[in-house]
C-alpha cells in the first residue's frame, strides 16, 4: 500500500457556470489564488480546466499558457492540463492544448455518456495523446469513467508503450451520469484492472464524493476533489471554496495514516523526478 496520499485539485472544470457557482475560480488571479491555497492544505497536483474574460470555458493556447504560467508562480503544484476540455471541444483543439507545455495532462480512455452529452474519445485520439505526451515527457494521467475504459489502458500500453516518466497513474471518475457509479462495488472492479504497478485516484462526482474518497483510501489508492466534481460540501451546504474540499480529504487521508504527500513527493511518485537510489549498506 502506498504510504501517503497524492490529492489532487480539479477546481474549475468545464461544466459549471460562474453566474451559478460564484465561488468558482474563473480569472486568472483566482486560478493562482485556489493553486496556492489548495497546496497550503494538501494538494499536490492541480488538474486545470482554463477559462475566458467571459468565464467561459477555453482551449485558447494563449490565456492556457497564462494561466499555467500564473499557477507555476502562486504554488508549486504539479500543472495537469485537461486534454478532455468541454463536451463540445474538437479533438485538434484538446491534443494542442499540449503546447502549452504542462509537467502533466489528463487522457480519457474512451467515449462516455455525460448526462445528456457524449464526451468523445475514440482509439485514435487516446493513441494521439499518449504518444505527442511520450515525445514530449508529458506525464499523463489516465481517466477511467468506466471498467471497459481499463481494458483500453491496457491495450494502449501494450501497443504503444509506457508514458514518459515509466509510472502508470490513473484517475477513476465516478458517478457520471452515463459512466461507472460512484460506489465500493464498482471501485472495487476496476481494481483487478489496473496495470501492474500502476497506482489509481478516485473521484466521485457530486454525492458520490465521500463514499469513493472511502472507498479509495481504504484500497490504497489517491483521492481528486474539487468543485469541478463537487458543489455541495453536505446536503443543502454548497462548497465555500476548493481548499474547503482539499482540507477534508486531507484530514480523511490522515485519518487513514496516508498523510497528504508534498508536491515533491507526487512529483518523484508519478515520474516526474527520478527516484533517488537507495543507499547501499
Ligand atoms: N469536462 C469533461 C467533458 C478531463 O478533464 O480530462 C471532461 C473532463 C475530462 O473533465
Ligand atoms: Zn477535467
């Protein structure tokens, strides 16, 4: 089992609107705001959806290299990109969003209902993804919103490899409508799944949030929280902020005694720094 608990924060997302969830970090001075104070309690790794002047959600390289380059300066965060954008983003615009250089990227594996919408993933975008993320020592973060979803991973890395870095990292989203449910039974499944030696997070959206951060942690595996996922803290309590979200997981994973793990720490778990080698008695 693994000793500490890498949290990562999904703050924005791509869902919610401003004028709906006013405390949702749109600009930019917001973004870097909730980076910093999301590390001061915890997190180790942002997963960062970008927004416009007008709050809404972009690909737009420009304002996502600004955004980057403003949370590289307020913390020192692990920088995910998604590359699964909004429902309605085209493919080109999800594999450029790359070019803004990130240490790491989200990397759906496969097409899921999303509510009423369908969040598309075909074989040959994954297959884009992971291999522009190889050359260009990306590390990615595998999504996984359904069982079948890990038998594709599985696929991938035996046709094309292991990502930069050498370390398999992935994130089960849960309780989307149209994906797996946010339950133990189901994180439970997709445990046998996994690559060997990978390592997995959870995330479960809106009500499923506590029982799958549980769930996760009783299994040894990491936990993503934020009001991309979540924007209710208890029944008829909306979430105050992200950092409320990341101090509650960190307090479960203390809890669990797998303390939150420092952005140095994440950094050399996912493969962005080298393992240091074990001294030899
Ligand atoms: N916004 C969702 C349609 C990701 O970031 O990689 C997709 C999503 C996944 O959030
Ligand atoms: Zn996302």
């Amino acid at each position: 089992m693994t000793r500490g608990t890498l949290i990562t924060l999904a703050p924005t997302g791509a869902e919610s609107a401003k004028a709906d969830v006013p405390a949702l970090p749109v600009t930019v001075e917001e973004v870097a705001a909730t980076a910093r104070d999301g590390q001061a309690v915890g997190a180790a790794v942002l997963h960062l959806h970008v927004r416009d002047a007008d709050t809404r959600p972009t690909l737009d390289l420009p304002r996502v290299r600004e955004v980057v380059a403003a949370v590289r300066e307020s913390s020192d965060l692990v920088v995910q990109l998604s590359t699964g954008g909004a429902v309605t983003d085209p493919a080109d615009a999800r594999l450029a969003v790359l070019d803004a250089e990130p240490d790491a990227a989200s990397l759906s594996l496969g097409t899921v209902n999303f509510g009423r919408d369908v969040f598309s993933n075909p074989w040959d975008l994954i297959v884009e993804l992971h291999t522009q993320m190889q050359q260009r020592s990306i590390i990615p973060e595998y999504e996984a919103f359904d069982l079948g979803h890990l038998a594709t991973l599985t696929r991938l890395l035996d046709r094309h490899g292991p990502p930069a870095g050498g370390h398999v990292h992935v994130d089960l989203v849960m309780g989307v409508p149209g994906g797996m449910p946010g339950t133990t039974a189901a994180l439970a499944a997709c445990l046998p799944a996994l690559p060997p030696g990978a390592t997995f997070a959870a995330t479960g959206v809106g009500r499923t949030s506590l029982p799958v951060m549980l769930a996760a942690l009783s299994a040894g595996g990491h936990l993503r929280v934020g009001m991309e996922d979540t924007l209710t803290y208890a029944p008829g309590e909306p979430v105050r902020d992200n950092a409320q979200l990341v101090a509650r997981a960190a307090g479960l994973a203390r809890i669990a005694q797998r303390p939150p793990l420092s952005t140095d720490e994440a950094r050399r778990m996912l493969g962005l720094t080298p393992n240091p080698v074990e001294a030899v008695p």
